[in-house]
C-alpha cells in the first residue's frame, strides 16, 4: 500500500507486518543495526546490550500521514542536536512498550491517552551499545506538546511518504574515532536525519515493503 495513502487505510495494514506486544528478548528475532552497510565493522564481543525504546508516532493529517521527530537538545552530552524519535533505556520491570510511552511523556509531553499502540518494528543495534525496540503506534490529532528542554530542542513532523520513499534514503560515509562508518540518511528541508534514526526509519521501510513500495 502506498506510503501516501490516508491513515485510515494504512493503520491496518501496518499493524499487520508489525510483531505484536508481547514481553520478549528482542535478541531472539532479526536484528538490524548500525553496521549494516559496513558488517565487517560489527564486535560480537563486549557486554551486553542496553535494552532501550523509541515510539515511531504516526499522525493522520489532512495533507497525509506524517512521523513525529525531535531534535536533541544541544546541551546533551550524546547525541547533541541529532535528529531522534523520542526515547530512552527501558527501566526494570517496564514492557518495551512501556518504555516507549514513559520516555514520549517525558521528552514531549505527549499524553498516552492520544496514542494507540500498533506493535513492534525490528530491534536496531547501535554503535553505542544499545538494542532499541522501535514503538510504531498512532497518534490522534488534538494532542498538546509540552518538550523538556533539558532534552529536545525541537519537535516537528515530517511525512511518511518521503521517509519510505527508497530514494530519499541517502548512504553517507564519515570518519568517527578514526574508522570510517557508512550509515543511511534523509534531508527532508533543513532537517538532516541520519545515524540510528535514519537506519531504524529504513529498517521499517524494508519491513513494510519488502524493498518495493506497492
């Protein structure tokens, strides 16, 4: 189905190539990661993964259906003005799902009471160690924002349909701590959206379509 359909005719059916909320080990199923495009740079060794959480908001607009974004404050120690879903590490005894709500309130001040859980995307492995459930779920337009600036700058919408079109997703090479690193990226206006957020928005891409948008 097409990215630009109306909200009403995608929910269903992106709610089906979802997995379901089920309290799992997200190691036991298909990973995706930063080190896709360059598997020759992935450690199998280290410690374990930190389990963490990002909620993927989908917003039904009049203009089309649209994903909700922030940007990290500039005062964070990690990350510093990058593009990112909301989210953070899953505390003890939370659902992954759970995570994704509590973070969302506490980085935008979104009310559960305006999201709908959809199901879990592929868990994404970052360079940094952590292994994040993407949250996909909808949002009903009427909602208020409330960001903490102590960690996002801004929040903005950008549409769902130029995020899972194949080709905006741009592949970008830099050097970081002295290796070169290759990751997708999506410039959509002035907003560059890279690293684990693009990888994460790509990874949901194949999972819907397959390589093909239909």
């Amino acid at each position: 189905m097409s990215p630009a359909a109306p909200l009403g005719q995608l929910r269903e059916w992106i709610v089906q190539r979802l997995d379901p909320l089920e309290d799992r080990d997200p190691v036991d199923g298909v990973i995706q990661s930063d080190f896709d495009l360059r598997p020759d740079r992935l450690n199998h060794e280290g410690p374990p993964l930190t389990p963490a959480a990002v909620r993927v908001g989908l917003i039904g607009r009049e203009e089309g259906v649209s994903v909700l974004l922030t940007r990290r404050a500039d005062t964070l120690r990690r990350h510093t003005g990058q593009i990112a879903f909301p989210g953070g590490r899953r505390d003890p005894g939370e659902t992954i799902w759970e995570t994704a709500l509590r973070e969302t309130e506490e980085e935008v001040g979104l009310s559960r009471d305006f999201i709908t859980l959809g199901g879990l995307a592929t868990p994404y492995r970052t360079g940094t160690g952590y292994l994040v459930t993407p949250v996909v779920g909808f949002i009903e337009p009427g909602f208020q924002l409330s960001p903490n600036p102590d960690e996002v700058a801004d929040v903005f919408e950008t549409p769902f349909g130029f995020l899972m079109d194949p080709t905006n997703h741009e592949e970008h090479e830099r050097e970081f701590n002295g290796q070169r690193r290759r990751f997708y990226a999506m410039t959509h206006e002035e907003r560059f959206i890279w690293g684990a957020t693009a990888g994460m928005l790509r990874a949901l891409y194949d999972r819907l379509y397959g390589g093909a948008v239909a």
